[in-house]
C-alpha cells in the first residue's frame, strides 16, 4: 500500500508533510498557474531563499534566472516542461538546463551564480482527474558539469571525461537539442494547423470527442465552446444529417469519406435559425502504433459562395434562354403582323425597323439594371422623345417595372406614339399627348394609366382592327394580364390601362 493509503487506513500515521520537507532532495510544489504553493527545505537551501520570500509568488517571479542572453531562454525551457506536464497529464523531464541563482554576499550585495539542474515535472491529479498542483523535483548538477567542462580542457585526459560521466551529460545535451527541435517543428506545424484556411478539426475515439479545432472551423460552427465534448453533443443539429453516419463508417471501416457541394444545417450563432450551408470535406482516418484507428482527422472547406454562384449563374442561364425565346417570338410575331398591314416591301421595312428599335431601347434600358426592371418614365420618354419633350407630357410617380412588363410596355407606348403621329395629335402642330399614371392597392400594386391625345384632327373609330390594336391589347391582355379600354371620341384619342405590377414576381 502507498504511504496515503496507510494514513487513511490508520495502519501508519505519517506527517507527509513533515516527509516532504525532510527530503534530503529539492522539490517545490506548483499550481497549474505556476505559483509557488510550498517547497521544502533542501529547495530553499539550494536556492538561497525563505518560504516567506517565494511561497504564493509566480514561479519565474522568484526565480527569473538572473541576467545575460541565455536567461530568457532558460526561461522558455523550464516554463515549457512544466506546461507539458501540466497540459499533457504526464511526466516529463528536463535532463539539462542552465539556471542561475541569487546568492547574497557577505557584504549584502547580490550576485548570481551559474548553476546546472535537471528537472522533473510530476501533474498530481485531485478526484476529478483536474491538475491540482505540480511537483517539481530538482537535482543539481551543477558540479559534475564545471568537472565535465575541465575535463574537455586541451590538457586533461579524454578519460577523465568518461569518468565524470561526461558522456552522459554529453547525451542528454543531444537528447534535449532533439527534443528542441521536435518541439519548434511542432510548433510551427500547430501553427499551420490553426492557420490553415480551410477548416481543420481532430477527434479521438468512438464517440469523435474534439480534441482540437482550428479558427476556420471554429468560424464555421459560430465559436460555441466543443473542445473535449463528443461530436452528437458538441453539435446537436447535426443529427440526422448524415454527417455522424459517416463518421462512425471512417472509425468502423477504416476508409475516408469525401463530399463534395454538400448541403448542411447549422446553428451559427446561439438562440439562431439553422443557416444552409455547403461544403467540401474529408474525414480521413488517424491509425494509432497498432494499425488500429483511434480518432479522425476532419479536413474541408466552406463552399457556400460557390455552390450560390453556380445556382445563380444557372438560374441567369436560364432565363436569358427565356428571354431569348420569348423575344424572337415577339420578333416573329411583329413580322408577321407587319407583312399583313403592309403589302409594300419598303413600307414593311419602315415599319418592321421601327418596332425592333422600339424593342431594342427598352432592352438598353434593362441591360443597365443588370435585367433587374426599368421605370416607367425613362421607358414613355425613350419611346416619344423623337416627338419633342413639350408635345407629350408625362405625369406620375416613380413606378420600377418588372423586365416583362418593361418589354411589353415599351412596345405599348412605340405604337401609341407611332399612330398619334401619323393620325392623331401628334399629325397636328398644336397637338398634345397628355399621360397621367397613379399606382392603387399598395398591398397588391396595380398601374392606372391614361394615354390622351389633345389638339390633334376629329378622330373616328377604325373600320377595321390594324396591326397596332392588336398589338396593344394582345400584350395587354395577354402579356400583362391586364385591362386596356380604347375610346376614339371627337376631342381625342384615349387609351386607359389597368395593369398589375405583382404578376411577374408571383409567377
């Protein structure tokens, strides 16, 4: 039985304490934050100090390895260890490290005296498994190294060196080189690690507890506390999205799983909605000496952006495909119309000309809103400035068309300027085109429009329908879904139109 095991029994009554502090060797008792909690008396001896001077202190406030160039790095070597210790839950040693300390002169002057330790750093674990406190146990070495330094003089004998055991310290010195070494590679490898742009996670075990994660994943999941939790508890909106399956597969089978664009739900900040994101990614197994698998190493990438790009690209794709369709129908369609008004070559040709540009400026219009609507008013004056700004006045408010409507439009009010000048108001010099428009039902929008002409000859209805009726209400009726009322009285032409503005969004 341990002594602390005999105490609890009764079966021997120790002072532990009083064993700590009779040690002939040096120890001193650390917290995990590296102050001194104790030290017993050969510590104090060797270090030339009082429990009252260090006790309570941080360890490299006492102890700050004096001046020099060497004294930071003596420093970084002890701190170093006993993080490894403390962090790691093991052992570990320090076979050699330079560490200089005060010693008070008899004048009361302070000097420092090169001295050579090595070093053990012992965890000691309270109930829960936490580090309650580390045990440092030194020994000082300090003369077999001044004897190992002489006996590397020119004069002494090679022999001498063995004999003092200089070819032991000889490879500790190496053991601890490499040691440093490996510790700057892998520091410089957790650094790429944490650094990495894509996101980077390792987990341990079946049940794939984090044991570490870099600062893209932590992005990626909202930077919700995971580190030593298992991966159904860490992330409980993962469940039932397949991911965890996979996991369990790689752990199981031993082979890696790779996925690519694919879609998943997250909590990205607490208390949210789950947000859809995608993803490319590969868990990849991590074999321990065995060959046995004993945790997975999560690679990937965030390609929302992209997968968006690809479905917006495609989606444009599809409606230029729509948009082309639709605007060599409407091509079509004013040929046909055109050839049966007009049995002259030339006159078809005016005439088929005009309504293409007619088409062609509302799709200038359009092309600069990135295809995202046209107003209204930009729309009426392209299609009548040829006619002069003061013989057509336009009054209403900004109304921002849908691309449909636009285009639909657009050849409405070509046409409507087109007869007004070739019959109507605009034939006359004193005639007038008046448009008034207002918006109604702000819940489901709707267009009213009054086209008028003022000022122009006597007008009389049609004895037949031209090509330019139709026309108008085909997309108005059509096209539009709305209502479009012709009066052709003696003071003037009127055209009324009641259009909703919601269709195109709706469909």
């Amino acid at each position: 039985m341990v002594l602390k095991e005999l105490a609890n029994s009764g079966g021997l009554a120790v002072d532990l304490a009083s064993a700590f502090d009779a040690s002939p060797n040096p120890y001193v008792l650390l917290t995990p934050d590296l102050r001194i909690a104790g030290a017993n008396q050969a510590y104090l001896d060797v270090t030339n100090s009082t429990h009252a001077a260090i006790v309570g202190q941080p360890l490299f406030s006492a102890f700050d390895s004096g001046p020099g160039e060497e004294a930071p790095e003596n420093v970084r070597q002890v701190r170093a260890s006993l993080e490894r210790a403390r962090d790691t839950r093991q052992r570990d040693h320090l076979p050699l490290v330079k560490f200089r300390i005060p010693r008070i002169l008899e004048d009361g002057s302070r000097v420092f005296e090169d001295r050579y330790w090595s070093a053990t750093h012992t965890p000691m674990l309270d109930d829960a498994g936490e580090v309650a406190f580390i045990l440092q146990h030194t020994t000082d070495i300090s003369e077999l190294q001044r004897l190992r330094e002489a006996a590397r003089a020119p004069e002494s004998a090679g022999a001498i060196d063995l004999m003092l055991g200089g070819a032991v310290l000889g490879r500790a010195e190496q053991v601890q080189e490499a040691n440093r070494r490996l510790e700057t590679e892998r520091n410089r490898l957790m650094d790429m690690f944490m650094q990495a742009p894509g996101f980077v996670a390792v987990l341990s075990g079946p049940d794939h507890v984090f044991q570490m994660h870099n600062a893209a994943y932590a992005q990626l999941i909202g930077h919700r506390d995971i580190a030593g939790k298992p991966v159904r508890e860490a992330l409980p909106e993962v469940v039932n999205q397949s991911y965890f399956e996979f996991l369990d597969s790689v752990y199981v089978t031993g082979e890696p799983h790779q996925g690519r664009g694919s879609e998943l739900q997250l909590q990205r900040k607490p208390g949210a909605p789950l947000e859809t994101v995608y993803l490319n990614f590969v868990y990849q197994p991590i074999r321990d000496a065995t060959g046995a698998v004993a945790g997975i190493f999560v690679q990937g990438h965030d390609v929302t952006e992209t997968v968006r790009s690809i479905d917006r690209q495609k989606l444009m794709i599809d409606e230029l495909n729509h948009r082309v369709k639709n605007t060599l129908a409407t091509v079509q369609s004013i040929a046909m119309q055109t050839a049966r008004s007009h049995g002259d070559p030339r006159t078809f040709a005016e005439g088929f000309q005009a309504r293409l540009l007619a088409l062609s400026h509302t799709h200038d219009l359009l092309t600069r809103s990135h295809w995202e609507g046209a107003d209204l008013d930009a729309i009426l004056q392209h299609e009548t400035e040829a006619h002069g700004s003061a013989r057509v006045s336009v009054n209403g408010p900004h109304v921002a068309l849908p691309p449909a409507a636009a285009l639909s439009l657009g050849m409405i009010f070509h046409e409507l300027a087109t007869n007004a000048a070739k019959y109507g108001a605009l034939s006359a010099p004193d005639g007038r085109v008046l448009v008034d428009w207002s918006l109604a039902d702000q819940t489901r929008p709707r267009l009213q429009l009054v086209w008028r002409e003022v000022g122009g000859p006597p007008v009389a209805p049609p004895g037949r329908k031209g090509f330019g009726s139709r026309l108008i209400e085909r997309n108005v009726r059509h096209d539009l879904a709305g209502e479009v009322e012709l009066d052709y009285a003696d003071s003037g032409f009127t055209a009324t139109f009641s259009i909703p503005l919601d269709r195109e969004q709706g469909q």
